[in-house]
C-alpha cells in the first residue's frame, strides 16, 4: 500500500466516524425520548470534534504527500469549495458543543435538569445543517478527484 491509499483510508473512515458520530447525536436529540442522555452527548460531540480535527490533519497529509500533489489541489476552484463547506460545517457545529457544555453545567447544579423543548430544537437544526454539508462534501470531491474543474 502507498502513502497514498494510506490517508485516502484513514481520510475516508473518519469521514465516516464523523457522519455516525453526527447521526449518533441526532438520534440522542429525538423529540419522543423521555430524558437526554448529556454526558453521552457530550463524549459524541467530543469524538465528532476530534475526529474532524484529524480529518483535517489527513486531509492536509494528502495535499501534501498524495499523489496528485500540492499544485492539483491548490489550483483547483472545488477545493477551495470543500474547505469553505468543511469550515462552515465546523462553525455550525460550535452551536450544538456549546449546548451540550451549558447543559452538562446545569445538570451538575440543578438535579433532573433537562433543557427545554426550544433548545433542543436549535440544536436538531444546527445537525440538520451539518449533515446537509456532509452530504455536500463527497460530491465536491468527487467531482475535483475526476478534473471537472479543469
């Protein structure tokens, strides 16, 4: 195996850890559960950011170690249109973390403490939001993979 095929893998399986991690959360958000689970949602915000920390990490790897070289990214107009969904992915997803911290807080002060209906809902649509952007992203490299901005 090269390089190459190395990030491309590791590159593709936090992808896919980031997008369970996201579907994770939503499933703990849903309307008919009787009590949020916060430390949980917390410890999978966690593995969403960290993963996605390292997808970054790999995704710069590949740009400069891949096989098609800094110049074949760099130039390339979908790149640069996957970085901006990937960051604005990434400060959509400030709302939900900042969330489940103030929860967590509260839960330690206050016992029984579940945060109400109008915040959950905020936080369902900042995922909506990230996942749409996740759906995005595979197209965008496909698209740059096949030169179609060329």
């Amino acid at each position: 195996m090269t390089i190459d095929s190395v990030l491309a893998w590791l590159h593709h399986l936090c992808f896919l850890g980031m997008a369970a991690a996201l579907a994770m959360q939503w499933a703990l958000l849903a309307p008919s559960r009787p009590g949020l689970p916060l430390a949980m949602l917390g410890r999978t915000d966690a593995w969403y950011g960290g993963l996605a920390g390292l997808l970054l990490v790999i995704g710069i790897a590949r740009v400069v170690w891949g096989a098609k070289g800094p110049d074949f990214y760099l130039a390339s107009p979908l790149f640069w249109a996957k970085m901006g969904l990937f960051a604005a992915v990434g400060a959509v997803s400030v709302l939900p973390t900042l969330h489940y911290l103030r929860w967590r807080k509260q839960a330690g002060r206050t016992e029984g403490f579940q945060p109400g209906e109008p915040e959950v809902a905020k936080v369902r649509i900042a995922i909506q939001l990230q996942a749409l952007g996740w759906l995005a992203l595979p197209l965008l490299a496909a698209a740059m993979a096949r030169g179609l901005d060329r």
